[in-house]
C-alpha cells in the first residue's frame, strides 16, 4: 500500500496546486475578462476535442491498464509495447480527423445560429484532438509503470500556468482574443511534449517492437479488452462533456459559459479522487492477476473512507462560502448557484465509493462496467432532455446527480454480490454526521463584510469543527497516520529552531 499512499499523497498536493490555479483562472480571470460567450467557447472546444479524442485512443488505455502486467519487461523494453500504442494511436487520429471533416458541414450547421463563436473556430478541433490522442496514451503508459503524478502535474498544474500567462498576455492587449484562443490551444497541447521528452529522459521511450510476442491469444485479449475500452472511454468523456454540449444546442454558449464555470466549483469536491484512482488501476489490476482480495478489500475499504471524509469537508467548505463564490466570480453567475450545489453533491456520491470503477474495471468483469457505463449516458440524456427545458442549467445539475447515484449504486450492488466486497460501516455515519454538525454551526456565523476575511474565518471554523472530532476518534487510520507525520515534521522544525 506504500505505493499508492506516496503517490496519492504526491497526485493530491498537485491536484489541489491545480485547484487553486484553476480557481484563479476560471474563478477570478475568465469571469472579468471574457464574456459568457467566450468563456463558452474555450469549453465546448475542449468538451468536444475530448469527445473526440477519447474514442481516437481505440481503447488502448484500457488495454495498458488491464494486461499491461503480462508485457512488463524491462529488459526486453516491455517488448514493444509502448511503440504498439503509439500506432493504435496515429490510427486513432487519422479516423477521427476523417470522420470530423466528414461531419463537420453538420456541425457547423448545428451551431451557426446558436454558437457563431464555436464555428469561427472549429478547426482548433484537430489539433486538440492530435494531443489529447497522445498525451492520454502516454499518460496511461507512464502510469502503468508506477508513475501517475507527472501526468497529473502536467495536466493539473502546468497547463494551467501556461493559461494563466496567456490570459496576463491578452490583459495586456498584447493578444486578441482569436490569438488568445490560439495560445489557449497551445497550452492544452504542450504537456503531451513534455510527456515525451520525460520518456525520453528516463530511457523509457522505445520505438522497439516485438510483434512475435503478440500471440493469438494476446491479440484477442487485447481487441476484446479495447473493444469495451472503447465504450468505456467514450462513455466517460460523454458523461463529463455532455452536460456542456447539450446546454450550448439547446440553450446557448452563454448559459453553457455560466455552467462551465459553476460546474469547476462543483466538481472541485471529487478532484482529490483523481490521484487514487489513477494509481488504483494499476494496483488493482496485478492484484487481480495475482488473485490477492486481501489488497483489493484493503484499497476498496480505505479509498471509500478517505475520500468520503475528503470530500465531505470540502463540499461543507464549499456551500458554507457559496455567497462568497458569488463575490468572486460575480453576479452574472448568480443563475448558476444550484448547479454548484447538485454538482458538489453528485461529487460527493462518487467520492463515497471509492475505487469501485477501478477495482470492476480491471476485473474480468470488466465487461459489466461498459454496461453501467451505458446506462450512465443515457440515463444523463434522458434527464437532460426532460430537465434542461424545465430548469435550465440547474437541470443539467439534477440530472448528473442522479445519474451518478445511480451508476455508483450499481456499481456497488456489484461488487457486493459478485465478490462480497462490502466497505460501509458505521464510521460513515459518523463522518455525515460530524459534515452536517459542522455545516450547521458555521451557519450561526453571520456573513462578515469583508468577502475574503470571511472565507478565511468560515473555512477555518469549519476545518476546526470537523477535522479535529475526526482525527481524535481514529476515524481513518490512514488520515491519522498522515496527519502524524506532519505534526511530527511541525515538532521537529519548531525543535531546531530553538
């Protein structure tokens, strides 16, 4: 379990550096400097390219995690493997590029009138398209040999300093804003070489192939395993884009910039989980090649419970401020305060399962979770189509709420019946309780005039009432391991400087 502690630790420090540096840009700067209209583009460029994208990696980032394990060779440079995915991946590209130019007439009609903006700059698409093919596929590589926090860092922190410095040089009037789109994509594009060169510099990038170890058998597991991976992706790009696509055609860009910038303060409560669950593929997937049920019951049992007391303090922190969201980004995101909310709460719910998508996602079962998957998308359209008419973005919100309850009940009742793996006990009844305690006291805190001083104090107080009941009833050992650590560190730094 070291592994996965040190680089969950690792993943999770960037996550939040990601947090706060998204928080800047899509928190503070798009809201002041751009409209709801353009703020709308940079989000449907990227929801669309990632739409698209994901089905262009043909679902070879399912194969890396799952049977990855079998080619693992460092001698033999994991025979070829890393040069196998690179092809799957130029593959990818050229049919996804073709289907684009073939579709993109209808595209462009679907959007003239609503999104004029998108139109203007729907070839963008391609080249996102080119990166997020490969930055994925490498990722996933890098990954599977027990190195998920570059990647993460990447994507989370060093993507968005490089729009941060876009958006300072547009301030600036040294960018139009169709330039600043320009170097927008650039920066979405450049982790991808930066993955490379790191390869390359850790002599792990081998264009060596050994197709005499692809072997019927092999070949049939691996186009099996890419076939649902292909689902699979595609269906978890839907699920995080389709929000946004469908509120653009059925309402407009300027609703779906509100949205977007409302649904990065929702979803900040399940960013922590990206770290563990990563690495969690990866563990997951040799503990079941060698049928150990000790760790999988271990991780699953663990993952759930710390990621529910993570994210149960930063939903409490993030509606106990929502005022003072609204002092930030301002008032003309005020239609999107419910939809902060439903997000935050849908986030919740996927924090509270843990690594159960990773555990079923490697398993030979793996099949089943394309199935829920399915079930997600449509249950998401179908709720959207009958919400977003009814209440707007809000609906949007709703919908994903439900949605995700139900996958994630699935997914458990799954597990449940399959392998008997059952991580809920009475410590999560505790940890809602102590959240709900908690948020109901800082409400008998009246809203101090200073928005800033009151987020500090709010979030303080709430930090305080609910961190310190949990630490001192040994709720999570793994929190209390790591919160002994650093009180250790605190100790030992305050000895040497007296």
């Amino acid at each position: 379990m070291g592994i996965i502690v040190n680089q969950s630790v690792k993943g999770t420090i960037y996550v939040y550096l990601g947090v706060a540096l998204g928080f800047i840009t899509t928190g503070i700067f798009l809201p002041r400097l751009f409209s709801t209209d353009e703020v709308g583009l940079l989000k449907i460029l990227v929801a669309y390219s990632s739409l698209i994208a994901s089905f262009g990696t043909l679902g070879i980032n399912g194969v890396t995690f799952r049977l990855f394990p079998f080619f693992k060779d460092e001698k033999e440079k994991n025979h070829g493997y890393l040069a196998n995915i690179l092809l799957v991946g130029l593959a990818g590209f050229v049919l996804t590029t073709t289907l684009l130019l073939i579709f993109k007439p209808l595209l462009v009609e679907l959007n003239i009138k609503k999104s004029a903006l998108f139109v203007e700059h729907i070839n963008y698409l391609i080249i996102l398209i080119f990166f997020q093919i490969f930055f994925s596929i490498l990722d996933a590589y890098y990954s599977a040999l027990l190195n998920s926090v570059h990647g993460t860092f990447l994507k989370e922190v060093l993507q968005r300093i490089l729009i941060i410095l876009s958006i300072g040089l547009f301030f600036m009037d040294f960018l139009s804003f169709h330039q600043f789109v320009i170097m927008y994509v650039v920066s979405i594009s450049l982790p991808t070489l930066n993955m490379v060169l790191r390869l390359i510099r850790q002599k792990l990038f081998s264009l060596r192939t050994d197709f005499k170890f692809l072997d019927r058998a092999m070949l049939i597991s691996m186009g099996a395993v890419s076939l649902f991976s292909i689902l699979n992706g595609f269906s978890m790009i839907i699920i995080q884009n389709v929000d946004i696509i469908m509120i653009n055609s059925m309402v407009g860009l300027g609703d779906t910039g509100i949205y977007s910038i409302c649904f990065f303060f929702g979803v900040v409560v399940s960013l922590p989980a990206r770290s563990i669950i990563k690495i969690a593929n990866i563990i997951t997937s040799q503990a079941w090649k060698d049928n150990d049920m000790n760790l999988i019951k271990d991780l699953y049992e663990k993952s759930c419970l710390t990621l529910f007391i993570i994210g149960s303090l930063l939903f409490i922190g993030l509606w106990g401020n929502i005022s003072n969201v609204f002092h930030i980004i301002g008032p003309q995101y005020a239609p999107g305060k419910w939809v902060i909310f439903f997000i935050g709460l849908s986030s919740l719910i996927d924090m509270v399962t843990g690594a159960n998508g990773a555990i079923l996602g490697t398993s030979k079962y793996y099949k089943v979770q394309t199935y829920f998957l399915g079930i997600l998308v449509v249950l998401l359209i179908i709720t959207n189509l009958i919400l977003i008419p009814r209440l707007g973005i809000m609906g949007a919100a709703i919908g994903s709420a439900i949605s995700l309850s139900v996958l994630n009940l699935l997914r458990y009742l799954f597990l449940l019946f399959k392998f008997r793996l059952q991580p809920f006990n009475v410590k999560f009844v505790y940890v809602a309780l102590l959240a709900a305690g908690s948020y109901f006291i800082s409400t008998l805190l009246p809203p101090l005039s200073n928005y800033i001083v009151d987020i500090l104090v709010r979030s303080t107080l709430l930090t305080i009432l609910f961190c310190t009941p949990v630490y001192l009833f040994g709720i999570s050992s793994d929190i209390n391991a790591k919160a002994d650590q650093i009180l250790q560190k605190i100790n030992n730094t305050v000895k040497k400087q007296r």
